[in-house]
C-alpha cells in the first residue's frame, strides 16, 4: 500500500508527486546521497565565488585576469539564479519560503550582480554569499552547535532590557561629559561643538581614542583619566548581563542527550513525555 507525502512533513510544504518531490528531496533534504552531494557542491561554489570577488578587490589580480573572473562570477551568479529559481519551484508555497531567512539569504547571494549593472559599487556586496555557509550544520548534522546559538540568542533577547536601560544610561553620561569637555575645552582646542565633543566622549569612554581630538587643559585631562577608567567597567556590565543570563538560560534548561525514536531530535527535558518537534511520545529517560 503506497502512501502519499503530506504537507506536515516540512514547514515549506512538501510538494505532493513528481518532479517537484524529486527535486524537493534533492534541494531541501541532506540526508540522501544526492541531495548530500548536491550541498556539498553548493557549498564549494558558494566558497569560489567569495574567494573570486575578494580577489578581484586586489588592484593586480583585477588587471592582470579581470576578463575571466567577470565571466566566472556572471556564471556563478547564473548557477545560483536557476538554483534560487529552482528551490522557489519545488515547494508548495513559495511565497513562505521567499520570505524565510534562507531564502532571503539565497535572493541576497545574487542580486548584489545584477544591481551592481546599475550602480558598481554594489559589487562587493557579493559577498554576502558566505551567510548561505550556515547550511553546513544541517549538511554535517552539527546539531549541538545550532541548539549553543539558540541558547545564546535566547539569552540576548533576554538581556535586552536590562543592556537597553545600561546603554540608556551611558548615553546620558557622554552627552554631559561632552557638554562638559566643550565647556571646559572649548573650539580652540579641538572640541568645535556638542556633538563633536559627544563623539570623543564615546571613543573616550569606549577606550577606543582615535586622537583626533584631545583635550590640552589639566581640568579636560582629569576628566579624560575619569572617563577611560570608567570604560573599562563599561564594557564589563553588557558582558555580565549576558554571562548571567546564559547561566540562567543552563540552568532551566539541562542539557541531555534524550532524543526521539521519531525524528532523532536531541536534547529534550528529563521531565518531557512528548517530543518537541513532532509530538511523537518519548520513551522514559534512563540515566545514571
């Protein structure tokens, strides 16, 4: 008895028979051979056509093979039109995977050559290609390091309150020490306006200090010293903000290696009884 593909099996919408479900398989799944094979070859050009357009930036390579690598990358970017094309084609609702972040990444990895037609300058912009590397952990099962990313971005959506109300208050703090410095500095010494003394207030305090304005009086140095010591507790707090917040996130979350009979996902609550990704039952957690 056959039984047909249904649309719950992917997000994107599975197309249901033919060529679409062949190539489907192919594009969007790594777990057969060609469609291994087939990302694997998408992730050698996607490395060729970065190296190609951080070569052409060096004046001698681009007079001494500019011909060939304009051809290069205008095949390359033909190749990777057809495929975006393609991956459009083969699955039930296009618009939904348009909008996803690989597909804005893939429109992104080749609208950079055809702008740049229009405006050069956009050419390097080409670039942007190497975002599409992130199919490597899907390709090499790398599913640890998704779930450390996850982790890590929960972690900063959950510090974001707290480093808004910090960054709030080092604002404040630049814009009246640079109110300050103009007063006590003045134009004569490099300090021409507010904003220009609330722009070495923040290289002062972020311990960046390009030098282009210095303060010269014993008053504008005593600030300056102030200031820099400060920078250094500065750009501490963010950083313990988001340590603490990790802690926290590893703590209500304890990593395992439970995973489902199912779908293999990895990673589930000793206390879960279903699985998160498809919602097939979970046998009971045997640990040591």
């Amino acid at each position: 008895m056959n039984h047909r593909p249904v649309s719950a099996v992917s997000p994107l919408g599975r197309p249901l028979s033919g060529w679409r479900l062949h190539c489907y398989t192919v594009i969007f799944e790594a777990d057969t051979r060609a469609g291994r094979a087939f990302d694997l070859g998408l992730i050698a050009l996607i490395l060729a056509s970065v190296l190609l357009v951080m070569a052409e930036s060096v004046t001698a390579i681009r007079e001494a093979h500019g011909d060939w690598m304009r051809w290069a990358e205008y095949l390359f970017t033909a190749l990777f039109t057809a495929e975006y094309l393609l991956r459009l084609a083969c699955v039930r609702h296009p618009l939904r995977y348009a909008l996803s972040f690989f597909g804005i990444v893939d429109l992104l990895a080749v609208l950079p050559t055809y702008l740049a037609i229009f405006m050069p300058e956009l050419y390097a912009l080409v670039d942007v290609r190497v975002l599409r590397l992130l199919r490597v952990f899907r390709i090499f099962k790398l599913g640890a390091h998704v779930a450390e990313y996850a982790l890590l971005l929960q972690a900063l959506r959950a510090s974001a309150r707290k480093i808004q109300v910090f960054l709030t208050m080092v604002l404040m703090l630049v814009v009246v020490l640079g109110t300050v410095m103009y007063v006590i500095e003045g134009p004569e010494n490099g300090f021409t306006s507010i904003p220009a003394s609330v722009y070495w207030a923040i290289t002062t305090v972020s311990t960046v200090g390009f030098g282009d304005i210095t303060p010269k009086t014993d008053l504008g140095r005593l600030i300056a010293s102030m200031m820099m010591l400060l920078g250094w507790g500065t750009l501490a707090v963010p950083t313990g903000i988001v340590t603490a917040e990790l802690a926290a996130q590893r703590r209500g979350r304890p990593a395992t290696t439970r995973s489902c009979h199912e779908c293999l996902s990895e990673g589930h609550l000793p206390e879960a009884r279903f699985c998160r990704d498809c919602g097939a039952r979970l046998p009971p957690y045997q640990h040591d």
